[in-house]
C-alpha cells in the first residue's frame, strides 16, 4: 500500500490521504475536523427529509462560494456517521461551526 498525499487546497482532505490497494481500490484516510463551540456558532434543528448538504447551503452561502461542498464540517463536529440518512436526527438541533473560523484553523494546521 502506498499512500498518495492530498492537494492541500481540498478542505476536506486537509490532514488526509488516499491509500492505493494496488488493486484499483483506495481508500481516503482522514482525521475528523475537531471543534470547541463557541458563541460564534449557530445552531440548525433538522427537519425530515433535508442532508446536509442543503443545511450547509443554507447556512454557509453568505460566507463562501461552494457552501454546500462544506456538509462534512457540520457532519464532523456533530459526530454524524452517516451524512447520508439524517432521519434519527429529525428534530434534532446540531451545531453549525462559523465557517471563517473553520477556515481559519485549518490554514493554522
């Protein structure tokens, strides 16, 4: 197995890497994005039927271009395993991170 180091522009990958199984299989390792709360984030109650994608649309589009590419930053602060079945989180308030403070920790490294 030889690992392929990431581009360090993809913000989801930034301390990641892709192992080649040498069959045409990978695999992306990555650590989960840490976050400490603070009074700069918001909250979202999910409602049924949304992903995350949207909610980080919603939430993140007056902050960024691409919001919605950010989905894994809520999935990963909220320990969500799953993003793709968010029906157990109905109802459910997550935490959304500021999304420049985000940016800002992951330039810092």
């Amino acid at each position: 197995m030889n690992p392929i180091e990431l581009n360090q522009g993809n913000l989801y990958t930034y301390k990641g890497r892709i192992v080649d199984f040498g069959n045409g299989e990978f695999h992306l390792l990555r650590e989960p994005l840490t976050w400490l709360p603070n009074n700069e984030d918001s909250f979202h109650t999910v409602k049924s039927g949304e992903m995350l994608d949207f909610i980080a649309h919603d939430q993140y589009k007056q902050y960024t271009d691409n919001a919605q590419s950010y989905w894994w930053v809520i999935a990963d602060v909220n320990l969500i395993a799953n993003p793709l079945d968010m029906s157990a989180l109905v109802g459910v308030s997550i935490l959304i991170p500021n999304i420049l403070n985000v940016k800002l920790k992951i330039r810092q490294g």
